[in-house]
C-alpha cells in the first residue's frame, strides 16, 4: 500500500510538472506581413498565452496531491474525484485553445505589450536584439509546437489517472499522522509508570524492589 501510495502521489507530480513545463514552450507563430518596406513580423506564441488555464489547474492539482497526504478515509476519496477533475479540466483547456484567431489574438497582445526581443523573417536584427514590434497587414498563424501540446495533454492525463486511483484506492492507504500515533504509545506508558513510581514512594516502598523480592 505504501508503494502504491507513493507511486500515485510521484504519477500525479510528475504530471502537473509536464503540463507547467509544457505551457511554457512555444506553442505556435503568428506571422504578419505589413506593407513595404516594413519586414514581416514573426511572433511566438507560448501556450501559457494561449492556455493560462492549464498552468493554473496544473498547480491546483499539486495542492490536492498535498492534500491527499494530509487527509484520509472519504476526505481522501473526494480529494481524489477533485484531482481528476482538474486533470481532465487542463486536458480539455488544451484541446479547445488551437485556434488560428487565438494564436494572432496573442501574438497581437504581446507586440502591444511593450518592445520585445523577436524576429523577423526579412531585415531580423543580429544577436536576438530588443525591437519594437509593429503588427499590422494580414495574419497567418503556425501550429509549430505539437509535442508540446502532446506532452501537455500527457501530463493532464497522469493527473486524472492519478485522481481516479485516489478516488478508488486512496483510503486503504497510509495516513500521515500513524506514525504519530503508534510513536505516542510508549510515551503514556512513560508516564503510567513514573505515576506508579510516585505512589509508591508515597508509601514508604521502594520502587525499584520487585514484588516477589519484598518480604
């Protein structure tokens, strides 16, 4: 049951772990092509830009594997159900976000954002230099960032895979504070005896003679 218990809870980090890495890659380009003489302008778009709601449910799931250790029985069960939910909430935020209109929605809002270091496809300053973007002309978007998104939509499921095996199996598990309880056990047999000792010093009887000894 340990085992078992750690795997899940190691399924689940590693999970949230690949879709927040995954969201910071470049999902996708927006290429814009202005008139002449200004060069066309491409712009990467991560999909923290495209899905900010997939990092957020992903770190919302490390909270409820925080949770899971901290909780048992059918508190640990709902826990559980929680955690796939959020698991198939970052897959579904995934799937819906890779859209042409919502790559050049985001490209445009970072080039208004302020100057940024990019590239153009024609006249690209030497040594990635800061620029000042200028979008304007008609738009293309590129899906260029499919393994990414794979890794992301990977990730969601480990996290629903390990919500389900919480939901299941989570409350035969082990609970965090046993090894507490098991350790206080000799601590009140410490004190049931210096109580005892006591007493019998009380009555004039010395504690340390066994019974069978006394005469």
């Amino acid at each position: 049951m340990r085992r078992e218990f750690v795997l899940v809870l190691l399924a689940g980090a590693v999970g949230a772990g690949l879709v927040v890495l995954a969201a910071r890659q470049a999902w996708a380009h927006a290429i814009f092509t202005p008139p002449r003489p200004l060069p066309a302008q491409d712009i990467a778009v991560t999909g923290q830009q495209l899905v900010p709601l997939a990092s957020a449910l992903a770190l919302a799931a490390l909270a409820c594997l925080a949770a899971v250790i901290a909780t048992r029985s059918v508190l640990r069960r709902a826990v559980g159900v929680l955690l796939a939910v959020l698991g198939a909430g970052a897959a579904a935020a995934v799937l819906v976000s890779l859209r042409a209109s919502a790559v050049l929605a985001a490209a445009r809002a970072s080039a208004l954002s302020g100057p940024l270091g990019g590239s153009t496809t024609s006249g690209s300053p030497s040594g990635g230099a800061v620029h000042e973007i200028v979008v304007a002309g008609p738009g293309r978007a590129i899906m260029a960032g499919a393994p990414w998104r794979a890794a992301a939509i990977a990730g969601a499921v480990a996290i629903v895979l390990a919500g389900a095996a919480t939901a299941w199996r989570g409350p035969r598990w082990p609970v965090m504070s046993a090894r507490f309880e098991r350790s206080a056990a000799p601590a009140r047999h410490h004190d049931t005896d210096a109580a005892t000792m006591w007493e019998s010093l009380s009555r004039d009887v010395d504690p340390t003679i066994d019974d069978g000894t006394r005469t």
